[in-house]
C-alpha cells in the first residue's frame, strides 16, 4: 500500500502530528485509514461507510463506548 497518498487529519496533536488517523483513497471507492504511530495496521472499507461512521460519531451514537 505505499502507492496509497495518506492524509492527515486536521485534528492532528500539537507535537506535528504523530498520534493521528490518515487516510487514502483507493481505487473503486475504497477508504484506508491508519494510525499514525503504527502505520503497518490498515482498516479498509467504503466511503459510504466511513461516511455513516463518522456522522454516527458526530451525533454521539458511540459515546458509551468510552
């Protein structure tokens, strides 16, 4: 996957950014994210999906998770 251009998120820490989810998009509407500080583990799945986890987390639906 290092054909993949990773971006980090805008939310990244104040120490330039080591501890931060990046993502790539590959081909026929794949999404790879990883995190920053162990780059080799790779979760892989659809815009729509990542789509309707990001809202899901906006609006609070995994907060009782933590």
């Amino acid at each position: 996957m290092s054909h993949l251009a990773w971006q980090k998120s805008s939310f990244s820490n104040a120490d330039g950014g080591s501890t931060c989810i990046e993502l790539a998009a590959g081909v026929d509407d794949i999404r790879h994210l990883r995190e920053s500080d162990d780059p080799s583990v790779i979760v892989t799945t659809s815009t729509a999906k990542l789509r309707a986890f990001v809202l899901g987390a906006k609006a609070g639906e995994f907060d009782h998770l933590i």
